[in-house]
C-alpha cells in the first residue's frame, strides 16, 4: 500500500474532491465552485491527486476534465482486507472470553 494515497486522501479538501468525483468527471472550475474554493486552490489539490495516482486529467479544448481511478481504492481494500484474519482471532478470543467470564458467574 503506497503512504502517497493515504497522504493524499487525509487533507480534507481533497478527500471532498474524491467524493465528488466518485459521481462523475468535472473540469477543475466546477471543482472549486462546488468546493468553494479557489481555482487555484483546487489545482493544486488535484495535483497532488494525480501525483498519488488517484485522479487522472483528460484535456478536453481548455479545459482538463479530473477522472477517478480505480486502481489505489482496490489496493486500500485489497490491503484493508488483509487484516480480516486479525481481527476474526481477536473477535474469536474476546467471545471465548466472555463465554469464560459468563459462566464463571453462573457457577457462583
């Protein structure tokens, strides 16, 4: 898993940019008219963005139209599932716990 998507994706402008192109492609001023934000602004989000391989930009006459990527969200998950085993021993220990404790206090 690359530090550079989870980086990207913890500032909160761009996290609000990547929800909003989850719906659709815009160019870069509907961005920041969306976001109330500053066009600048919003280009420099989106480039860091693209840096991390989350977004790619498609010219299109004047403007760049922004496009989510696929790939880092199916690595986050393919990485995020990889603890699935983790957590199901743990779970399996806390309910063998309480299973203990549960009938401890019934025998008293």
């Amino acid at each position: 898993m690359q530090a550079a998507v989870f980086n990207a994706l913890s500032e909160p402008s761009r996290l609000q940019i990547v929800e909003l192109l989850r719906t659709n492609p815009h160019p870069v001023g509907e961005i920041a008219e969306t976001l109330a934000i500053r066009q600048p602004q919003a280009s420099k989000h989106l480039k860091v963005l693209a840096e991390s391989g989350i977004v790619r930009a498609e010219p299109r006459a004047r403007q760049r139209i922004y496009h989510l990527l696929a790939e880092p969200f199916g690595e986050m998950a393919r990485w995020i599932d990889s603890f699935e085993h983790v957590w199901e021993v743990r779970l399996d220990s806390l309910g063998d716990y309480l299973q203990t404790t549960h009938t401890e206090e019934g025998a008293s």
